[in-house]
C-alpha cells in the first residue's frame, strides 16, 4: 500500500510561560483534561519579565512560526511590577516587528492565571489557529543555521 503524505503545515510555536501564573495554568489545563496543540513548546520563566525581547527575535531566527508570551495578571506579578515591565517591552517589540517585515500577529501576550486552566487551552488553541492561517515564517530564513528546520 502506498502511502500518501500529509502536506498539512504544522506551525512550530513557542510559548513563553512565567512559573507563577501561567505555566501553572498550562499545568491546570493539563490536569484538567484540556486540549492545546502539541505543537506548543512551553519554555518556563521564573517571570515574564526574564523574557528579553532578543528571546523572541531568537525564536523566530531558530524557526519557530509563532511566539507567545504568557504572565500573570496585571498587579498580580510574583514579583510585584514584572509583568507591566513585559507590558512596556513588548508593545516596543511590536513596532520593531513591523520594521522587521515580520507581521506582529505572530507574536502575543496574554495574562493567564494559575487558576485559568481553560484560559490557557482557549487562548493556545486559538494563537496556533491565528499562526497555522498567516502559514509559515519566512523571515530571518536566512540567518537560520542548516538543519535548524
Ligand atoms: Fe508571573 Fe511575574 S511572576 S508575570
């Protein structure tokens, strides 16, 4: 029997997660029996404000089709004012993004709680939709070392 091949793009996203809120939501998700793309690769931070703006552009050089960065809630930082740090860097990011000729529909932020389990689903399920539409990211291919893809 010949096999056929699945041409289905499969988008390769990252998802940033601080360690109080929102990789605890991931966990929750988890626990919870809710679904999220596996193609999702949580990185946990101590906070979302660990996450230099670099981080990003380096995910997107390494491959990855879509970066989203998850904190807790606004007042709600383990840490007290880390997330409006992350707030402020990254609206920055978002008009870099642009001179970068990357669309900043590729990149998110969303505040997700410990508690927020079907948050988290919900908002993954639809970032990888949002990303899996835009399609592949082709920009910074060329700085992309072989074999990284
Ligand atoms: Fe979650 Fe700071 S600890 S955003």
């Amino acid at each position: 029997m010949q096999e056929v091949e699945n041409k289905e793009f499969i988008p390769t996203i990252v998802a940033f997660c601080c360690n109080w809120c929102s990789y605890a939501g991931a966990d929750l998700a988890g626990t919870s029996r809710l679904e999220y793309p596996a193609n999702v690769k949580i990185i946990r931070v101590p906070c979302s404000c660990r996450v230099n703006p670099m981080f990003i552009l380096k995910a997107f050089q390494s491959g990855a089709d879509g970066v989203i960065l998850c904190g807790c809630h606004p007042g709600d930082c383990h840490y007290m004012t880390g997330n409006y740090y992350t707030r402020r860097r990254m609206s920055l990011l978002f008009s870099f993004l642009n001179y970068l000729g990357i669309e900043k529909e590729r990149t998110r932020v969303e505040w997700v709680s410990a508690a927020e389990g079907a948050r988290f689903s919900m908002v993954m399920n639809d970032f990888a939709a949002k990303i899996k539409e835009l399609g592949e990211n082709k920009r910074l291919q060329d700085l992309r070392i072989k074999g990284d893809r």
